[in-house]
C-alpha cells in the first residue's frame, strides 16, 4: 500500500477533532514509537468518504472502536470495505444517553481518576483484550483505535500501550493532556446541544492529575503482569514492540 508515511502528530479532519498518531516519542531503552502505526482518536461516525480516504492515506486499515454497544448502535462507524473495524468496549456498563449526565457519574463517579480506576478493576479482561486486538491488527498495517471524545477510555488504552512500550511517564501525561484543546470544537457543540452539558463540565477535561493517577495505578497492578494474568500472552506483548519500535536513525 503507498500512504503519506510523512510524520503528521495530528490529522486534521473537518468531522472529527481528536485524531493524533503516537509515534515520534523515545522510549526507556532508546528506541523510537514509529509514526504511522498507533493512532487514537475520537468519534468518527461524521467522517466524510473523503476524510476516510484521508486516513487510508496515513496507512490506517484497522479501527478499534472502544464505545459501548448502545454508542455504536447510536452513532455508527461508517468503516470503508477498505477498512476492518472490531468492536472492544472496554467498559462493561453501557451509556444511556437520555440520562447522559447520571450515567457519566455513575461510569467516572467522583472524578475522572475514579473512572479510569474503575475500569482497570471492573474490566481487565476487556482492556487485556483491547491491547491483543491492537497488536493482532498492527500486523496488517496502521491501527486506530476510538471512543467518543477521544480522551478517557482511549486515554486508557494509549497510556497501557505506551507504558507498555517504554514511555517515558511525561511524555505519557503530556500525551493525554492534548485532548483537552483538540476536542475543544467538539466541547462547544455539546454546549449547544446538550440541556446538562455544565453538570459534565468537570469530565470534559483532561488534567494531567488524572493521568498520574493511573498511571501510579499500573505501578501498583504491575501493569504486565496485571494484563497477562487476564488473557495477554507475553508474547503479544514482545510482538507490540516488535511491531511499533524502531531504533533510533533506522
């Protein structure tokens, strides 16, 4: 497949404001997360055949959507013929969107911190799941994984991938922090459409707090040991790195 293998850290697309590749950064034994291979992203169920094609050009061939059965069913990925998509929620609980303030609450309770800790102990064969996934499709080309708002539930899987990887923890807590600003557009639409969006406000954001949190969290579930415990071979895990690190000036 030729693609735009130039490294771009943000695609930019009119219907979707979230969609960054996680290659460029330098892990703990020197070597590099190659560019076109690891993207996350936010809801891509407003792409335009274009901007489907746009990614296609960026050598994306998998998506992995990581919403809620009900989310998808609401708000579908129109996945080209040229694209495979699999389905890994990574929460057990489903959102109900007539309700979507109390059903936010009752996913992330008191504060987003809380959520993302929820979800690593209320569902670790799905996260465990989600990175076999990932790695099963890395060997067919780029991956991009989603969710709704690119920023929790990917946040997650990104910051399990690249702790994964080596990153270094700063590079991960910078990395999530960026959705705050990118999803900014999608922000302002929900104040105009959403009768509770100011009782959300407080989950809209993507402090680097949150993300040092969790972060601590893996430390403390001894991250590998955590994921292989609940379905993860060792080696996908070698096969992750094998498949996105490269050496540095390689």
């Amino acid at each position: 497949m030729n693609f735009n293998n130039t490294p771009v850290k943000r695609i930019r697309l009119e219907h979707a404001f979230n969609i960054r590749d996680l290659g460029g950064l330098e892990t703990a034994d020197g070597s590099v997360i190659r560019w076109n291979r690891l993207y996350r992203g936010d809801c891509l169920a407003f792409l335009s055949p274009d901007e489907w094609k746009k990614l296609e050009d960026f050598g994306i061939v998998s998506i992995i959507d990581l919403r809620s059965k009900s989310e998808t069913l609401l708000m579908k990925d129109q996945v080209p013929e040229t694209m495979q998509y699999y389905h890994c929620p990574l929460q057990k609980e489903e959102i109900d969107f007539e309700n979507a303030a109390e059903s936010a609450s009752k996913a992330f309770t008191k504060s987003l911190a809380d959520g993302y800790q929820k979800m690593l102990y209320d569902s670790p064969e799905l996260i465990a799941g989600a990175v076999k996934t990932v790695v099963q499709c890395l060997n067919k080309g780029g991956v991009l994984f989603h969710c709704t708002a690119g920023k929790d539930r990917t946040g997650v899987l990104s910051a399990v991938l690249l702790t994964l990887l080596g990153a270094d923890r700063e590079d991960i807590v910078a990395e999530y922090q960026v959705s705050f600003t990118y999803n900014q557009r999608g922000v302002n639409k929900a104040a105009m459409e959403l009768p509770d969006y100011q009782s959300m406000l407080p989950m809209l954001g993507s402090d680097a707090a949150h993300m040092e949190q969790l972060l601590h969290l893996f430390e403390e579930l001894h991250l590998t040991s955590y994921l292989t415990e609940h379905g993860l071979p060792d080696s996908e895990i070698t096969n992750l790195k094998d498949l996105v690190l490269e050496r540095k000036g390689s």
